[in-house]
C-alpha cells in the first residue's frame, strides 16, 4: 500500500477518529504486525499537539502461552502498580486508540473457561476504574492487516498479495480518499438525519423478522435515542469511536426482549469462532442457545456475569453498506458487525440515554441499561430481514425491509 495512502488513513484516525487535542495523552494498543503504521498514528498525534504518546504492544502467541501456563490466580491478579496506572488514566483522560489485527483462530484450543475464571476475578477490580472514565474520554478502534487473519480471508494467495488485498479492503470501507475527513463529515451527517428520523417515532418496541426464523421484539427505554457516527465526549470534544462505521445503535431496555433470533455472520470471540448460533429470550434473558460451530465457548460467553445474557445493543445496518457490499467475510467484529444489523448481549450504553451527561452512570442504568463485563455484538442482518417500530402512540412503522433501509 502507497505511504502516501497510509498517512492519510493515520491522519484520519487521529482526526476524526480521536480529535486529538492540543496537550492530551494518547494510548495505542496494538499487535506487532504493522509496526510503521504504527509510526505514522503517532507522528500524526503529535502533529495534532500530542502531549505524550504511549504504545502498550501486543502478541496475541504470547497470550496462549500466558493462558496455557499462568495459573487462573495469576491470570485475574491486577497488582497494586497496575491499578495506580489505571487511576492515573482515570485522572489524565488519555485519548484510546485501538488498532487491531488479530488472528480470527489465534487463540484456537486454549481453555476459555481457565480465562473466564481468570476476568470474573480481575473485573470487579477493575470495574470502578472503568467506570471513573465512563464517557469521558475519547477512544477510536480502527484496524490494519495480520498476517494470518489476511491469510484467513484470502486463502488462495500469497502472504504478501493478501496482506495488501486486506489493506485495500480496510481503506475502501473506512471511506479513505483524497478527502478522507470530508467524506466522514459527510457520512457523519447522513447517520444524524437518520438517527434523528428514528428518534422522531417515539419506538417503544422493535420487531425483527427474516426467512431464517428470527423473530424477536425488543423494548427500547422511553428516555433513550439512536446514535450513530460521531460522539460527543463528557468534555465536549466530538470523536469517531469505530473506523469503519455504518450503523444507527440504541441500548434496549434489560428485561424486555422475547422471540428467537439467527446468526448470520460467525463471530469472532477471544480468537476462536462461534458460528451459526440462535438465542432464545423470554423476560428479556438469553434462557437457550445453540451453535454448529463454539457451542461451549457461547455458553461460557452468556456465563460471565448475571448481565452477559440480557441485551445492550440493537444495532440497525443496511445490506447496501460499502462492507457488505464488498462481498468480503471479515472474520472481525469491527467490519462483519457494520455490514449486517445487529445485536450484543452484555453491558449498554450510558450515552444513548438522553442528557446523559446531566446523569449519573446508577441513574442511567436505572432507566434500564444492562451492567455486564462484557459487550458482544453478533451479526443477524439478512436480506430477508424486515424490522418494524412499535411506536409510542401505538402506530407500526417500518424501519427495514429485505433488508435496506424504508425510508
């Protein structure tokens, strides 16, 4: 890929994805795989005024090993050093970057319930920290190419040729051109219109059908509104936390979702893959569910904590996205979950409720956000897939149908 196309991604990342501003701190978490992109993030941040700019590395073979050999007590420790750094984090605000480029199977065959065990026990440590920074800072999760998740979406060619295939992949759907900030202002607007049409219909419910048997109602919490694209932090600095986007989301409210509903895509959890799976509501909880493919790891998923089997997102994406009209199967959370309306089970969010920022975290979960350490979303756009909203005034309307927007 062109140095000069790399740059533009880096700077897009840094713009419009973070907002860096003048004096804050920046993190970047990434794997080792493309180290000189890495370069150019951090030349881009401190272009933008930077103060500091920390890289924390990655190895995802190293993480086997730590889960293979560390015991569960060392695996969910948070030593004192580590929470004076994430209240050091809590106090400083640091922007978050989060470049990933994982292996789709790179933790294929380690002990997933060793390392559930091991979170149960370093999450309620770390849980007040997360929430001290809840909203407040502004975080971006963006992608580059591995090695073995290229070779996973192109098997048929070479280690270089798929590397490059998957960079022209990441830069086509994250809309990186000549004006790359311009065309996200433009896309940022078109999510706005969007959001503020769905937020206009006062939906108190959402009902999901498609050909495969999904057929599922959702409440959605009075006091809650769609978002999309751009967010504006509790500091007032308005960021891009997905590169690539294209959804319009809502938290749903805890308790309030019944019917069944199918997979359409796999999902990558932790480096292995569930695949077509189905989950059974009743009372707003996960009480069945099956998968073909990583049936004991979504169970371990749904498992983690009493809010890992109650909803936190709905999420509404259009068949004719640039991702799913690529054709491409990403194997990555990230692209598959913007090319295809979807769900998560676990934690909701805070700033979906409105004036949020006049809330507190307890009073907007009060309203009926889910609380739960984890928050996976799992793809069941199709183009079968018709949503209607059941509005406050008792009015249907529809949302999708065969799976596009219908309005």
């Amino acid at each position: 890929m062109k140095k000069t196309v790399l740059r533009e991604y880096a700077r897009l990342i840094v713009r419009m994805g973070l907002n860096v501003q003048k004096g804050q701190d920046v993190l970047v978490y990434a794997d080792l795989d493309q180290p000189e992109f890495v370069k150019l993030v951090v030349e881009e941040c401190y272009k933008a005024k930077a103060r500091e700019v920390t890289v924390l590395w990655d190895y995802q073979p190293l993480q086997k090993v730590h889960a293979k050999y560390k015991s569960v007590k060392t695996l969910g420790d948070v030593p004192k050093w580590q929470q004076e750094r994430q209240q050091h984090w809590c106090d400083t605000l640091p922007c978050r970057l989060h470049l990933i480029s994982e292996d789709p199977d790179g933790l294929k065959g380690i002990d997933m319930g060793k390392l559930a065990k091991a979170r149960k026990l370093s999450y309620p440590i770390l849980k007040p920290y997360i929430d001290q920074r809840e909203g407040k800072q502004q975080w971006c999760i963006a992608a580059v190419p591995g090695v073995a998740w290229a070779r996973k979406m192109f098997p048929d060619l070479s280690r270089n040729q798929a590397v490059e295939k998957l960079w022209e992949a990441i830069i086509s759907t994250s809309r990186v051109g000549e004006d790359s900030v311009g065309a996200w202002v433009a896309h940022n607007e078109d999510l706005r219109k969007r959001c503020d049409y769905l937020n206009s219909l006062q939906i108190r419910q959402l009902h999901y059908t498609a050909a495969n048997g999904t057929d599922l109602t959702v409440g959605m919490i009075p006091e809650a509104m769609f978002c999309g694209g751009a967010e504006l932090s509790r500091q007032d600095i308005l960021f891009n936390p997905n590169i690539p986007t294209e959804e319009c989301f809502i938290s749903p409210k805890r308790g309030e979702a019944e019917g069944i509903v199918y997979s359409t895509k796999p999902l990558s959890y932790q480096g292995q893959l569930i695949d077509r799976f189905s989950m059974r509501f009743e009372g707003g909880k996960v009480v069945e569910a099956h998968a073909e493919v990583g049936e004991e790891l979504l169970l371990t998923l749904l498992d983690m904590d009493e809010g890992a089997r109650y909803l936190g997102e709905c999420a509404l994406v259009p068949q004719q996205s640039p991702i799913c009209e690529s054709g491409l199967l990403f194997y990555n959370t990230l692209f598959d979950e913007n090319a295809a309306c979807h769900l998560a089970i676990g934690m909701g969010f805070a700033d979906t409720i409105r004036d949020n920022h006049e809330k507190t975290l307890d009073e907007c979960r009060a309203l009926g956000i889910n609380d739960s350490m984890i928050h996976e979303d799992f793809m069941i756009g199709c183009d079968t897939m018709d949503i209607d909203a059941i509005c406050a005034d008792g009015s249907v309307v529809p949302v999708f149908r065969a799976g596009n927007w219908a309005f």
